[in-house]
C-alpha cells in the first residue's frame, strides 16, 4: 500500500512541475525564439562584362542582438549594399545600416532606425560548449519564406582557415539542418533557445540543400563583431596578385586591392573610393576594371600578408581618427585622407 501510494505522489508531483522545470518542446521553443528573428532585404549595384552597374536586390535573415537595436547577420547579405530593411515577426519593416562587418568570417552588425515593438532580443550562448551530436533549430526565410524552422544536429566542428579559406577568421559548425538561399544571416538555436551560430552558407552541388551546411560560431561573432568591432568599409573587390599585376602591366612588385563595388554612404564612399567600370575574364578569373586599386592603408603595404596587420590597426582606432589611403587612379597615385565612423 505504502509502495503505491509512494509511485502515485511521484506522478502527481510531475505533473505539477512549473512550465520552466520541463524540457520545452521545438514548437514551443519556436514561439520563444520568433520573435528575434528578422528577414533582411537589401538593395545594391554589381558590375558586369558589358559595363555599367546593374541593380540587385539580396535577402537573408538575422537575429535581433540588443534591446537597443543590433541585430547579426552574414557580410554576404549586407556589406556593400546601398540600402537595407529589415521586417520582424509580425511583418513591421524598418531601415538599417552596417555599422561593423568581417568578411573573412562572413559576419556583419546592423543597427536599426529603430526596435519594433514586437521584437525580442536573442540570449547569446557559449558556442564552446557545443558538441557534436547536439540538436540544434534555424530559424530564417529560405527563397523569403519568413520565420521557417529547420531542425537537425550538429555534423562537425571546423577550426578557422581549415574548410573554407575564403573565410579564414570563422569557427563553423557544419551540421544537416536545412539550409537554403535566404537563411544566411540568420540565428542557429541550442535546444535551451540560446544563439549558438550564425548562418553562412551551405555546399551543394545540386543548387538545394544536401546536409552540408556551415554556420560561424556564435563566439566568433562575438569576438568579432562585439569585442573587437571590424572595421565596415563597404568595398568589395579583388586582392592584387602578383601575376595579374604584371598582366595589367603594373609596375613590378605592384601589390594592392583591385575595387570592385563601393557601397553608398559607406566609409570607402564618404573617402572618395570609386568602384570598376566592367568585369573582364582574365585567366579564367572575373577581375574589375576601371575602378581603384589601394595600394596601401597608413603607410602599410596592402598585401595578404599585411591584411591582419592592417585589419587590427583599424580597428583599434578611435572613432573620427583621420587615416589615410594610398591609390592607383589612371595611372596617377593619389593619397586620400579620411575619418572612422
């Protein structure tokens, strides 16, 4: 009697526990979580091998960071755009601008015009913590569809500089979660609701998705876009090689960045950069033309190898600190003087 009166009380005391001291389901998680989610639409210019600039429109996805209105998403959405929206749940759309950007981990900070009533900031996890086998929730707007959950878990684990050398400062997660066009930017959940990543890309051979996706760890972006705050320069381009170089008929030992797409109102725009006129197949290799190329930044050299240098040098600058550019214009070098936002 005593045993079944035991085994009945530990029921009862189940079914009694406070809502926060059960394992909360993915729907509900979902509730939680929707409303940091946004959906990023921008508008920009590329260039191409007839000339000219022709506009395009990028949409991705974020997730509100801060009550007072940042909000993390990949560089590839936002860098050189000329101008960016951002829509919460709910459908309430709000101008943005990049106010930190890393490419070379695929991470940009917007800021917003202002916080949408509805919108709630996102809990930011220690992504060292995350293990393999660890299930984990996307929430962003493949092909636009807004706010859609995939689930899946976490694949492997990659160090900076090893899967993918274009982005040489992130940390990925890869995992099986379902990834499409329109969810990068957008916020990878632990199973506790908490950002753990931000979307980046996926590898696919089909053009779908095929279970290889990769997502920047949450404490890169951290480091990156919080600690550290990247300087934004809203350029896009090419980094000078030294074949290339001699195939332009530039003086020997002639290192630079080749500017392709200079973003509007952006630092790069206010110094006075000008982006290529048309886009040439040299080698194999789509390479800008008629636009700057920056030969060096403070004094120093722009090569790859002194790109961390300067990178670190920039961003340990204070706002309105005056820096100067060194370009190849026409033929002509000219010094540009500018001032960080």
């Amino acid at each position: 009697m005593r045993g079944g009166t035991a085994g009945l009380l530990a029921v009862l005391a189940v079914l009694w526990l406070p809502e926060a001291g059960r394992a909360q389901s993915v729907s509900e998680l979902f509730k939680k979580v929707a409303p940091s989610v946004v959906v990023i639409r921008a508008r920009g210019r590329e260039v191409t091998a007839g000339g000219g600039p022709s506009n395009f429109s990028e949409i991705g996805s974020g997730v509100l960071i801060s009550t007072d209105g940042k909000v993390m998403t990949a560089a590839h959405v936002v860098h050189t755009m000329d101008a960016i929206t951002v829509e919460v749940l709910g459908g309430e759309t709000v101008a943005a601008r990049v106010v930190a950007s890393e490419p070379a981990a695929d991470l940009s900070l917007l800021q917003l015009d202002k916080v949408p009533a509805g919108a709630r900031a996102a809990t930011l996890a220690n992504s060292d913590t995350v293990q393999v086998g660890d299930q984990v929730m996307i929430v962003g707007a493949p092909f636009g569809l807004s706010h859609s959950l995939s689930v899946g878990w976490i694949s492997a684990r990659w160090a900076p500089n090893t899967v993918y050398r274009e982005m040489p400062l992130a940390e990925f997660f890869q995992t099986d979660a379902v990834i499409n066009t329109g969810n990068s930017g957008g916020p990878m959940f632990n199973m506790k609701g908490e950002v753990i990543g931000i979307v980046s890309h996926n590898i696919s051979k089909s053009g779908g998705s095929e279970g290889l996706g990769f997502v920047v760890t949450i404490n890169t972006a951290k480091q990156l876009l919080l600690e550290r705050r990247s300087f934004w320069s809203g350029l896009e381009g090419l980094m000078l090689s030294g074949e290339l170089a001699d195939l332009l008929n530039l003086p020997p030992k002639t290192s630079g960045y080749i500017v392709k797409t200079v973003a509007k109102d952006s630092p790069g725009a206010l110094l006075g950069l000008r982006g290529a006129t048309q886009v040439a197949t040299i080698s194999g290799q789509e390479v800008p033309l008629g636009g700057d190329i920056i030969l060096a930044i403070n004094g120093v050299a722009m090569s790859m190898p002194n790109v961390p240098r300067i990178r670190e040098a920039m961003s340990q600058m204070a706002a309105g600190a005056p820096f100067t550019v060194t370009i190849l214009r026409a033929g002509q070098v000219l010094e540009l003087t500018g001032q960080l936002p």
